[in-house]
C-alpha cells in the first residue's frame, strides 16, 4: 500500500493480522541482515528446487513446491540445526503447537 495512493490504509493481509490480534513486523527494504533465514530458505528453493524443474504448467509447479515443502521440512536434515528436521526443531520448542503442524 505504500505506492498507493493511500498509503496510510492497510492491505487485506495487515487488515487479517489486525482482526486475528497478531503482531506484523516489516524488514526495512534491500536489507537482507534483517531476515537472514528466509534469505537462506529462498536460495536453498532455487538452488535446490526452481533451477533443476522446468515445470509444464502452474499446477504442476504448486504440486511440486508442496512436495518439496514437506521433504525439506519433515525429512531433510539440516546441519545449522544439529542435523534434524525443521519439523523436529519446532516439536522441540513448541510442542504445544507441533501436532496441528504435523498432520497438515
């Protein structure tokens, strides 16, 4: 909303967030040192994934990223987080909220 030509009113995603009493925080712009681990994520998606599929269709691209979306968080290790899963992490930590987590 910032280039609009409203920018004081809030988008559909910052009007849910608000409804749903959730805290939204914002990344200042060409700052990656403030989100270092989605950075990371995104170029392990396209190191990974993106660059070796040439995908038929936009179907197929969504059936696929949701593949390699549970691969690489409920099987893949990973060794910044003492070789387990990021499922494994977040049972850890949050072991309240892990099992709704687990069956989706």
């Amino acid at each position: 909303m910032r280039f609009s030509a409203h920018p004081e009113r809030m988008s559909a995603f910052e009007k849910y967030l608000k409804e749903q009493g959730f805290l939204h925080g914002k990344c200042k712009p060409h700052s990656p040192w403030q989100n270092g681990i989605i950075e990371r994520s995104h170029r392990t998606d396209n190191e990974e994934f993106f660059r070796l599929i040439e995908f038929k269709s936009s179907e197929e691209r969504k059936y696929l990223l949701k593949l390699w979306e549970y691969e690489y968080n409920f099987n893949r290790r990973h060794q910044g987080i003492s070789g387990k899963t990021p499922m494994q992490m977040y049972a850890e930590y949050y072991s309240i909220h892990a099992f709704s987590r687990s069956i989706t």
